[in-house]
C-alpha cells in the first residue's frame, strides 16, 4: 500500500500581515486609519440629514396645529349653528355655549394656546327684535401667524 503524503503550505508572509492589519503598523510604518477629508464629507453629510430632519419635524408639528384648529373651528361653529337653530338665537359668548351643554368646554387655540384668544363674529341685529344684542355668529382664531398654505389662520 502506498501511503500518501500532505503538503502543508504556509501563507505568504504579506497576506497574513494585510489580513490582520487594522489600526496597526503598516509595512511601511504608517499608521492607517480615515482621513481628514473623510471625516468632514461624513460629518457634512450627516449635518445635512439633520437638517432635513428638523425641517420635517417642525412642517410636521404645524401641520397637526393646523389640524387640530380646523378641527375646533368646525366644533365651534356647529355649536353656534345648534345653538341657533334649538333657541332662535344667537350665543351671547362662546361660555354660553358650553353652559347650555354644546360644547364640552372653550377649547385652546393650537397657536395661541389660550381659550380667551377666539375671536368673534357679531351677528346681525335681529329685525323683529332691534333692542336684543347681537350674539355670536362665527369665530375665529386669535393667532396673526401665516399658515403653511400663505393664508392668515386668522381668515380660517
């Protein structure tokens, strides 16, 4: 019977240095690692996500603001046109509203965040009756900022 015989080979002595190498001495003495110039294209991109990211962010939170004041005007006003239509009359102030039950409560102005910033609308004087005060016809918000769409949240 023939035995067979196994050839060992040995890795080359610059493959087994270049595998292993890392933050090492290279072969000839140099240090290797990122450069400058990577460091600042890497730290430019990410200064360029984050700003897109707080854009986003900020659009964002405006938005739902914007929604959450249609939201309270639609509330609002179907208050006022329940009201209307139960006691032929308009409410005095947005308070009477939620005394007579048809509102919860006055809610905050999202861009104001106060209750007492609605602006109101006087109705018309009653011509069957020109001595009652004119009561509440529409409301609006109290806030002079410009929404995202151009208009002033004001003429919402």
């Amino acid at each position: 019977m023939e035995k067979q015989s196994v050839v060992v080979s040995r890795q080359s002595p610059v493959v087994s240095r270049t595998a292993t190498r890392g933050l090492e001495t290279g072969d000839w003495g140099l240090e290797t690692g990122f450069t400058l110039i990577e460091l600042l294209v890497v730290a430019s991109i990410l200064i360029v996500l984050a700003g897109i990211g707080l854009v986003q962010y900020r659009n964002g939170k405006t938005r739902a603001s914007e929604a959450v004041l249609k939201t309270d005007l639609f509330n609002l006003r179907d208050g006022i046109d329940q009201f209307y239509a139960d006691k032929g009359q308009y409410p005095g102030t947005l308070d009477e509203l939620v005394s007579a039950g048809y509102l919860r409560k006055v809610p905050d102005d999202p861009f104001t965040t106060s209750s007492t910033t609605w602006q109101t609308v006087a109705s018309e004087p009653d011509p069957n009756n020109p001595n009652a005060p004119p009561g509440v016809y529409d409301v609006k918000s109290g806030s002079d900022a410009t929404a995202l769409d151009g208009t002033k949240y004001a003429d919402w």
